[in-house]
C-alpha cells in the first residue's frame, strides 16, 4: 500500500499544493492526532524509555570511573567491582595534584588542543568548500588525495614524521606539537560533505549580487555551517586534547608534556598500574573537555533557515 | 575584471540537475578557481608538509628491509620491491588477522551506523524535553578512559558474577566464558566497539539531520505520510553525504581496530580477536619496521576498497546520468 | 586536464621516491657480532651538563636524588625527564632514529639487544666493576658479547602461597604438584595460577626451562636450541598443571589477586610488586600469605628482570655521563635509592644492608635473585618471546603436544633469527 504522494518539482522550488486526504485517517491507516510535530504522543513516551534504557548502558562506565576515583587502590581492584565507594576519599585526587605540576601540563594541552581545532576550523572548512562547490583544475585528484591520507594507518608514518621534524628542529616545541595536525583531512572531508547538502542557488544568488568568493564564503556560506564547525570543533578538539603518542615521542623535556603523557607518567608502572591515580586522572582529563561539548552541543542542533528558500 | 554577470537564461550553472546541456564554463569561472585555490593554499602548504612527506617516506620504507638497527641509517638498507608485501600475504597470523577484521567490519558498520541513525533520529525528532541531556549521555563512551571502559566491560562479560550472564540466567540460559571463548570474544569486541563509536556518529547525524527541511516533513505528513516513509524518501536522502562521511570514517576505525582487543583479550584467545591494526602494532614494536610498513599499506588497501564500495552505495550521483525512478522529494527541493 | 595531471603527479611521486631509494643499499662488510671495546672514562669530577631520561617512579624522584652527585661533582649539572613507561619504547626508537637521543636513558632489560644493535648505545668501560652485579642481571647488559650499559635496579619472581591452605612451601617440582594438589583438597578452587599463555607468558615459563636445565641459545647467541628434551621436559611439566585442573585456564583479567586473597587460588607465581598490591586489596589478609624461592628442578632458577642505565654513543658528556651512572651502582646508593622507590637493588652488596636485609619478604627476593637468569639479550628477543606466548597458549588451552609445540617454536625462532 502506498499512501505516499510525491510532490513534483515546481520552478521557484515553491511548496506544491497539497491534496486532500482520501479518508479520515490520511489514508495511513492511522488516526491522525492534534500534535503539530510530526510525532505522535505515544511515541514520545516510548522514546524516552528506550533512548532512557540506552543512556544507562552508554554512561555507566563513565558512572563508574567517576565514582571509582573517590575509592581506595584495593577497593578498585575488587571484582565484582563496587559502585559506591566505601569510604570515599580524595586522596587520589590530592596526590596525583600534589604529585603532578598541573598548570603547567594543562597550559600546554590547552594552548595545543585551541590552536589544533582553530587551525582546522579555519583550513578544513576553506578547503572543504572549494571541494565541494568550487570546479577547477585538479578537483577530483585533490580531493581522493586527501581522502586517501585519511585512510593511512597512522603508526605506519610516526617514524617518518619524527625525523623530519627533527630536521626542521621542531622537536620539543610547540610548533612541532600543533604544526602536524593543522591539515586534518578528517576536516576537509566532514565540512565538504555537510558543504555539499548547501543549495547552490545561495551562493549562486550572492555572486550574481557581486560579492567576492571570501565574502561568500564567510557572510553565506560560514553561517549556515554552524552544525558542521561545531561537530569538527569537537572533534578536533577531543582529539587533540587526548593525543598521547605524538607529544610522547615529540617532547624531550618535561615542561612540553601535554595533560595524558604526564597522567601516565604517574600511573603507569613498568609491571603494574597505579589505579587510582589513573582513574583520579581520566577524571580530570574528561573535564574540560565536557565543558567544551558542553558549551558547542546546542550548535549541533541550531536551525538552519533552509525551508525559506525562494 | 567585471564584477557582475549577470545569469542569462538557459546557461549552466554548477549544481543544476540538466542532464541535456552541453557543459560549458560557468561565469566567472577563471576568479572562481583563483579563489579556489586560495583557499585550498594553506592547507595544501601544511598538507604536503607534515603529512604526504612522511607518508612517501614510510612508502619507500615499506619496499626495504629496514629493522629497527637500521634506525640510525635509513639509507644503508636494501631495496627489496615488493618482497614485504609478498611476506605478509605469506603470513598465516596475518590471514588469521585479516579474517578477524574482516568479519569484525562486516558485522560492525552496518551495526553501528544504524544503531547511531536511530539514536540520532529519536534525538531530534522523537522526544522534546531533556535533548542536551540525552546528548551528552550518548557522547560520554566517547570521552571515558579506556581503562575504566575495559573494567566495566569486564564485569559485564565475567562468566560468574558478570551482569550479563547473570540476565541470561534469568532465561535458563548458562552464559559463555565471553571473553576466553574463541566463538564469543569476537562478537564481545564487536559489542564493545559499537557501544564506543556511535557517540560520534550520533553528534555527526545530528549536524546532518539539521539540513532535513522540517516543511517538507510537515508536508509529507499532512498528505498522510506515515513515519518510516518519511524518513525513507525524506530524510536518508537528504542525509546522504553525512551518511556516507559516517560510513566511511565508521570503516576506516572499523577496519584499523586496535584498541578494543588491545586492552581487553591482547588478540586471545588464540588469535581470535586479533585485528591486523594490532598485529602490524606488534611488528612494529618488534623493530621490523619495512614489513610493518608493508602490512599498514595492505590495510590501507583494504580501507580504500570499502571506501570505493560506500562511495557506490552512498555517493553523490554525477548530474549527467539520467534518471529512471522519480527524484526524491528533498532533492528536488533543494535542486540538486 | 585530470588525467594528465594526475599522470604528471604520479611520476612526480615515482621519481622522487626511486632517487632517495637510488642511494639506499645495506653495507655488506662487517656487521654484528664482533665485539668492542670502549675507550677509557678520564678520571676525576665530572663536568658538563648530562640528561638523563627514566621512566616511572624512578624519573619522578630521580631529579631530586642527584643532588648528592652534584655536591660531589660541583661543575656537573643533571637534568632528569620522566618518560612514561607506556610507549618508553617508541620513544627511544624514535629518538634514535631522529638523532635526539639524551646522554642517559632507563631502557627495560629485554629492550637491550634491539637498542645496542642500532649503534646507538655506548659500550660499558672498565671504570664498572662487573663484579659487584647479580650474575643474570649483569648479564642482561651482555650483547653479542660486549656489554652495554649497567643493572640499574633488578626484579625476580617467586612463589607466592598461602599458608592456611599449603602449609610447607615445595622445594621441587614434585613438591610443587604435591602442594598444588593438597591445597585443592583443602578448598581451594585452583592450587596454583600460571599464565596460560597471551603477553608476557613465557616471563612465567622460562624459569621452568632453565630449572630443566634447558639453554635458550648457544655460546655466542648465534643460534638457538629451543627444542631440546630439556626444553620438551619443561613444556610437559608446565602443561601437566592444566591438564590435570590444577591451574585455570581462563581465568578473567584482573580477578587473579582478589581470588587469591579470598583463597580459591592457593599459589601464583609474580614479582615484587605483588606484595604492595596484596597489601592494598587486604592488609589483614597478609598473614596467611608467604614467599618462597621457586622449586627446583634439576637447577634452581627464575627469571630477572628490571631495567639498565646506558649511555648513548652520540653524547656530548660521554664522562661525566658515565661517572654518573657509575655512582648510581655504588651500593651505598643503591641502598638510599632503595629507601626512596623500592627499587630491588642490582648490586649483591647492597643486600647486606639492615634496610633490606631485615625485610621478611625481601629475604625470600634476594635468595632468588642468586639463581635467577635472563633471556639473551638479542635485538630480536621480544619478537622470538611472542612465539613463546602464542605456542604456549596452544600448549595450554589446546591441549597440544610439548614435543610438537617445542619444534615449531624452534622453527619459527630461527625463522626469524637472533639477529647477531
């Protein structure tokens, strides 16, 4: 059965009209009821129970890290492992500060996790425009080139990368901790498939009003982006913020160590792991990084004004 | 250089579905693809810099039998062609390994980026209240330490006191040793690998799901069109290009898993859940750094392989080819 | 236009990568296995500023250990890194691969082979006396018969038991199955828990080889003799432990050290570390645990491990360096660097001390540590170890036959090659 109308295209792109319902339920078979979205009451209830069910399977391990940061070193190893500590304590947190110069490994993850994700917000979203709305020589192989790095293993070029930016003395620099990760292509391919789905007859409409390509680009084409730039932020930002191996490898002196390299350094022994301290740890790691997806997560979902287009 | 042109009737323009026009340049064109590649520079200057450079030179070690004593010459080795990459087809761990990770993607994308779309579509448009809670909860895998992601799951899957055997006793059935089992650590790893990745592709469907026109939907669904109607011919069309950045990214993890058998079951029992990201870890770690580099460009195959698949599958269509089914609603409305 | 461009490119990137090829070529004279001999260390204070890289606990309180050699040595300055343990490995490798080495680094026993075969570390002079080290640890230094480096601080395994369920600790291998056996029948659920293959399995095997009597390697680490009876007789006996339920097969990560404390698992075998962690799960617990010496078969014997100081060869310092680590293996300060991170000193002497002398557990570690031997210190050690793990985990979860297991570890070892 098929209840489907498919409106054709009118030129404008204005709405067709709509026909009558054919009987009393639309012809779905379904009562129709009076909400105004396009969902019915019943299903609302029913999704939050499910997407409830999965909330809890999804976040009890986080639950549990953060719960677990307040207990005693026996106590985490315990299996089945506990819940609600025994006797809470802040020890773990007042060593691994104690212990730990804190400032100065947060400073240095900050300053490199800000200027990675500016770096690839501003690079990504220029190229992944040009790829996705632009035609010139050399497109297509730019675009599979890039792609295909994305696809390289990324073990297989740490060696390679060391030495040449030892040859460029970067080493324990900061520029050798930001430069490598500038020109994400992960970037480049997120914005030019969200760029892709933006109506040419924007742009095109700008240009026929004279505007330069940069005009367009920051006045039309950034606006309506918003989703996009705030994912890639994220991203970017999580990455960066969590990368290990490469500020291992990169720094030779302690005050370039980046906020995971100096948390293993504390907990993580040649035989055996410093539990608490690695929990205490990933605890203050998360932080910032929530705030962060905290304060971008509403620009997910900002409405884009595509349904007014004349 | 005149600023205005303005667009005469019947000219091509970049974007419109017209299968019948000769293609010719559109206006501007020239300060379009200036501007083009302006844009394009500063990415393309760090691009070729610091990560093309390295990747041509871990292309040349893969041709050479360079081991980790060689790591202060790297020129003092021999060119051996493509003996590495014969070696590692060689390999029976190797083939081990490419089986697990096969079926590991084979069953996990499809898993994780429908669970993810679901997820997503309730989010947006299945509930009203609470959707940053709901949000952040689902982000959180994401972002928990792996350590206490394994611990966790550990207790899930432990065979006496784990949660899950515990659920199954319920239903009479007696649960498997899952992570010591040869048949069960797979699926468990598999489990464990959608729980953690659709965080991201939820955040990523999100954004997508952005760009649904909503007077469509609220069109569709006045001439009666039922829920799943809608989001066949509405919105997975309209969410194609995220769909398909979901699934190539989703494939690309996928096919390059490490962490997951790396902190849980270290490629046990018996090789069962060993992922060939893991087994070229482990050749690197031993110092065999051209056979290493050998099997990463065999993986690199691989991801490129399922990437030309998902391209096909997903892909924007070209506008010469012609149509034979009607054009989806969305597409029409946005005119492409 | 793409085509030809994407042609141009493509023999751009060929062309490249054929000339930087054009000047590769391995040197076919000379190469490992000869051994060299390092020039003397001048005498007197040390001078110049030396880094020094060390992972762990020992990086973070290093730093401030020193400040005794710097009041001997007035115009020597030292500067500590603390390099996580995890990834230590790719660290160096990268570092001597990209020419920023430090003057000194911590390197992990079973990582000497593959570093001292790059060129890249400094060999040991006379200034060290040999003499003074545990025999198996000094020996970890040795790399194709020219030592690199020092012990730095060492580590052993033992038995660990408990007393309420096997009262008498075995002293060989019969008694070890006897005490197993008799532990069950007081309640235990295991007797004992060995590691039935995966990483780091053949750390708790190999003491059962050389208990056999059986070498890893000939003379001069050219060959390797994996499949001897002596080999074969190991493999038995370490399989007769799962065949027979007296050890689990499957046993879940991380529920080794609660079981054994609420007494299903009656014996394991571990290293120092153990007692600290035992201690934390269940302080009052404790009195029902004890140590002891491994048993022996037709020799005593464990394994050691730990970590070494080495010089690298392209250090500025390379005296004052050296003099540096020559005063970290003198056993009065092996016995403050003890107090500092219970670290198990290198140096036998240092034994002697009341602060380690008088400690009940430590007892049992320093008596082991007579005995205990390393695996040959070749660069392609860790890659012949994870043959070990996998052919153990067949020989314990598969039930396969220790004659069939010991040839096919024999086969792929030499496969692969000792590398020197």
């Amino acid at each position: 059965m098929s209840a489907t109308v498919e409106p054709t295209a009118r030129p404008g792109g204005q709405l067709p009209p709509v026909e009558p319902p054919t009987d009393a339920t639309g012809g779905t078979g379904r009562r129709r009821t009076h909400e105004t979205g396009f969902g019915e009451a019943r299903a609302h209830w029913l999704a939050y129970v499910v997407l409830g069910v999965g909330l809890t399977v999804v976040t009890s391990p986080f639950i549990w890290m953060a719960l677990s940061s307040l207990k005693s070193e026996g106590e985490i190893r315990q299996v089945p492992p506990t819940w609600i500590p025994e006797a809470p304590t802040l020890d773990n947190f007042r060593e691994l500060f104690d212990r730990l110069d804190f400032p100065q490994f947060f400073t240095n993850s900050a300053v490199v996790a800000i200027a990675v994700t500016i770096g690839n917000l501003v690079f990504c979203s220029m190229l992944g425009y040009v790829l996705a709305k632009s035609e010139f020589a050399g497109k297509k192989l730019l675009f599979r080139l890039v792609l295909g790095t994305l696809m390289i293993p990324g073990m297989v070029t740490l060696v390679p990368l060391f030495v040449l930016v030892a040859n460029m003395g970067l080493v324990n620099t900061y520029f050798g901790l930001i430069l490598p990760f500038l020109a994400a292509p992960f970037g480049v391919f997120l914005m030019r498939q969200f760029f892709l789905g933006i109506p040419d007859e924007l742009i095109d409409a700008a240009r026929v009003d004279g505007a330069s390509e940069a005009r367009i680009f920051v006045q039309v084409v950034i606006p309506l982006a918003k989703p996009a730039l705030a994912t890639l932020a994220i991203l970017t930002f999580l990455g960066s913020w969590n990368n290990f191996l490469w500020p291992l490898v990169v720094a030779t002196t302690e005050d370039k160590y980046t906020l995971p390299v100096a948390l293993a350094l504390y907990s993580t022994g040649q035989n055996q792991t410093d539990y608490g301290l690695l929990l205490a740890g990933a605890v203050v790691v998360v932080v910032p990084v929530l705030i962060v997806f905290l304060i971008l997560q509403r620009y997910f979902v900002q409405g884009v004004a595509m349904t007014g287009i004349k | 250089m005149s600023a205005a042109t303005a667009v005469r009737p019947g000219e091509h323009t970049p974007g419109r579905t017209d299968p019948y026009a000769i293609r010719r340049r559109p206006p501007l064109y020239r300060r379009r693809t200036r501007a083009a590649w302006g844009f394009a520079l500063p990415f393309m200057l760090l691009f070729l810099v610091f990560t093309l450079g390295p990747v041509l030179m871990s292309l040349a070690m893969a041709v050479t039998d360079l081991r980790s004593r060689d790591l202060r010459n790297p020129f003092a080795v021999e060119f051996i062609g493509i003996d590495n990459f014969a070696a590692v087809f060689a390999d029976p761990i190797f083939r081990k390994a490419a089986a697990n990770t096969t079926y590991f993607v084979l069953v996990g994308v499809p898993l994780t980026i429908g669970l993810a779309l679901a997820i997503a579509v309730v989010l947006n448009s299945g509930i009203t209240r609470a959707k940053a809670f709901f949000r952040v909860g689902y982000y959180m895998p994401v972002v928990t330490s792996i350590v206490a992601v394994a611990v966790v799951w550990r207790f899930l899957l432990h065979p006496d006191v784990g949660l899950l055997n515990e659920v199954l006793g319920w239903f009479g059935i007696d649960g498997p040793n899952w992570l010591a089992s040869t048949t069960w650590a797979m699926p468990s790893m598999i489990a464990m690998a959608t729980w953690r990745s659709i965080g991201t592709l939820i955040i990523i469907f999100l954004a997508g799901l952005q760009s649904v026109p909503t007077a469509l939907h609220e069109a569709a669904a006045l001439d009666g069109a039922g829920v799943w109607q809608r989001f066949r011919h509405i919105t997975v069309p309209t969410l194609r290009p995220t769909l398909l950045f979901g699934a190539v990214i989703t494939g690309i993890g996928y096919v390059q898993f490490f962490e997951e058998p790396f902190v849980m079951t270290q490629g046990g029992p018996l090789n069962s859940t060993l992922s060939v990201a893991f087994h070229t870890y482990n050749q690197f770690g031993f110092g065999n750094y051209g056979y290493a580099a050998a099997m990463s460009y065999v993986l690199f195959l691989a991801v490129v392989l399922l990437a030309l698949v998902q391209f096909r599958l997903l892909g924007e269509r070209e506008p010469r080819r012609r149509r034979r089914k009607p054009v989806p609603a969305a597409r029409q409305e946005i005119g492409r | 236009m793409n085509g030809i461009s994407r042609a141009r490119v493509g023999a751009a990137v060929i062309a490249v990568t054929a000339l930087a090829l054009a000047g590769c070529g391995r040197d076919s004279t000379g190469g490992g296995g000869s051994t060299e001999s390092a020039a003397p260390i001048s005498e007197g204070p040390a001078t110049g500023t030396v880094e020094v890289w060390a992972m762990g606990t020992e990086g973070e309180a290093l730093q401030a250990f020193v400040a005794a050699f710097v009041e001997e040595n007035p115009d020597v300055e030292v500067n500590v890194t603390a390099v996580p343990w995890d990834a230590a490995h790719d660290k160096i490798a990268t570092a001597i691969a990209g020419g920023q080495t430090p003057d000194v680094s911590m390197i992990g026993t079973t990582w000497m082979g593959e570093f001292a075969a790059t060129g890249a570390l400094d060999p040991t002079p006379d200034l060290i006396d040999s003499a003074g080290f545990f025999e198996g640890a000094w020996e970890t230094t040795n790399v194709g018969g020219t030592n690199y480096g020092v012990p730095w601080y060492v580590e052993t395994r033992v038995l660990y038991y408990r007393t309420d369920l096997a009262p008498e600790p075995p002293t060989d291998w019969a008694g070890l199955t006897a005490m197993s056996e008799q532990a069950m029948a007081a309640g235990a659920t295991y007797g004992i828990s060995l590691q039935p293959g995966q990483t780091g399995a053949w750390q708790t095997f190999l003491p059962f080889a050389w208990q056999a009597g059986a070498q890893l390697t000939n003379e001069d680490f050219t060959e390797f003799t994996l499949d001897t009876p002596e080999m074969v007789a190991a493999l038995t006996y370490y399989q007769s432990f799962f065949t027979d339920g007296l050890a689990p097969t499957d046993l879940p990560q991380g529920s080794l050290e609660p079981d054994f404390m609420a007494g299903k698992i009656a014996s394991f075998v571990s290293g120092p570390w153990h007692v600290g962690i035992l201690k934390e799960l269940d302080a009052a617990g404790m009195e029902n645990v004890a140590l002891a010496t491994l048993p022996a078969g037709e020799q005593e014997a464990s394994f050691i491990g730990g970590a070494n100081l080495a010089v690298f060869s392209d250090s500025e310092v390379r005296d004052a360096a050296w003099t540096f680590v020559e005063w970290l293996t003198r056993p009065e300060v092996q016995v403050e660097w003890y107090t500092a991170v219970n670290d198990l000193p290198s140096v036998s002497a240092a034994w002697d001390d009341p602060a380690i002398a008088d400690d009940p557990y430590l007892d049992v570690f320093g008596k082991q540590l007579e005995s205990a031997l390393a695996p040959p210190s070749i660069p392609t050690w860790e890659e012949v170890a994870s043959v070990i793990d996998t052919e153990l985990e067949r020989l314990c979860k598969s039930g396969a036959d220790p004659q069939e297991v010991a040839t096919t570890i024999q086969e792929q070892a030499v496969a692969i090659g000792t590398g020197l």
